[in-house]
C-alpha cells in the first residue's frame, strides 16, 4: 500500500456521473446533423477539451465547417448539456464517493480536481462539492489539455506537493496518460480501466480507501 500525500481527482465521469450528460448532449446534436454517434465514438471524447471533442465528432461528417460555425455548434451542445447540469442536487453526488472522499481527507490526503472542463465549478455548486476541495483546476485555467500533463503538474503545485507523492483518479485513457506524464501514479476506473499506464485498476470507487488509507 502506498500512502499518498494528494489526490487529483477528474470530475466526470469519476466524482460525479456528467459523462452521461456529455453524451447527450453530443447525442443530440450528431443526430440533428445527421452524423453518425454512438457509446464507442464517445469513449474517445473523455478528457478532450470541449473543441477537440467537437472536432472528432465533425471529422465522421464528410463536410467542412467554419469556425464560426463551430462555435455555434460547441454552444448548442454547451447549452443543452447545462440544462441538464442545472438539474443535478446534492443527490447527485453518491454517498459512495463522499464516504469514500471524507475518508481520505480524514487519513490525512490532500485533494484536488484536475479537469478540462470550463463547467466545473458550476457541477461542484450543484452538487454540494462547492470549497470543499483544497484545490481546483479547470478548463478555464489550462492551455494544453489532456493528455497534456498541465492539469495534473498545476494541481500538485497548488497542493504543495511534488507530483511524486499524488496519485490521479481518472476515467478517460488520455487523463492517465497526462497522469503519468506529470509525473504522477494514476488510478483506472471505467473506461480507463484497461489503461496499462495506470498502477491501480478500479472497480468501485471506494476501493482508493485499501489504496491509500
Ligand atoms: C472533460 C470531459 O471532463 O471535460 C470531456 O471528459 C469534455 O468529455 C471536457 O469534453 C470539456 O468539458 P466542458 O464542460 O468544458 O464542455
Ligand atoms: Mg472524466
């Protein structure tokens, strides 16, 4: 067992079920264009930033878009996937996951959220996770996405502490790539947990307590 002195959490799909609402809202607007979506191609979209996951969507289009008509589509999707982040209460977060988070912070782990969303701190607000964490870093505050390891270096360096000694929770393949490349052990759940970089293979979120308790 290692003892981890910070823990970088990503927030969808791993603190709360927003992968699903991502899908959605992607579902609906490939489906108005008549572009061909589904579960799998989605898969590929975890941890991209909201432009790229656009470009891949577009990319089975056979057509050319303008940037200006880019735009107008990642705001269709962005729009209708924050109705559906509107709806989200407290019970949205499990008490699985807030057992689990009390639990680490209580065995003495600093924790952080290390996501390429700009939506973040809204999803926190919704679902009750608002100043709860000793560090955020979002979209909002990145250049590079994931796998880019500027997520992950950023929110050790706000934690005070050298990647070596966090571990990262991730969903999204390229997250544990960007884990690894920021110097940091990395954690598998989901689709990520197949990943072959990551030290750890989850299958419920409560087992980071064996990991790092
Ligand atoms: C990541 C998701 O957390 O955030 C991606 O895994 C998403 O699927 C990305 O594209 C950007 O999110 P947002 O909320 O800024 O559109
Ligand atoms: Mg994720």
């Amino acid at each position: 067992m290692e003892k981890y002195q910070g823990i970088i959490f990503d927030l969808d799909g791993v603190i709360c079920h927003t992968d699903r609402y991502h899908y959605l809202a992607w579902k609906a607007l490939a489906d108005r264009l008549g572009i061909c979506f589904n579960e799998k191609i989605n898969n590929r979209l975890r941890g991209v930033s909201r432009m790229e996951s656009l470009e891949i969507i577009l990319s089975n289009s056979g057509q050319i878009y303008t940037d200006t008509e880019k735009d107008k589509l990642a705001n269709e999707k962005n729009e209708n996937y924050r109705r559906s982040l509107a709806q989200m209460t407290p019970e949205n977060l499990s008490p699985e996951v807030k057992g689990t988070l009390d639990f680490l912070r209580k065995s003495g782990c600093r924790l952080a959220i290390g996501s390429s969303s700009k939506n973040a701190g809204f999803i926190l607000e919704r679902i009750g996770l608002n100043g709860y964490f000793d560090a955020v870093v979002d979209g909002n505050q990145i250049s590079h996405a994931k796998p880019d390891p500027e997520v992950f270096r950023c929110a050790a360096r706000r934690l005070g502490l050298a990647p070596e000694n966090c571990l990262v929770v991730e969903d999204a393949l390229v997250g544990i790539e960007a884990a690894v490349r920021a110097g940091c052990d990395a954690a598998g759940m989901g689709d990520a947990r197949k990943s072959s970089l990551a030290k750890y293979h989850l299958a419920a979120f409560s087992e980071l307590k064996e990991v790092c308790g």
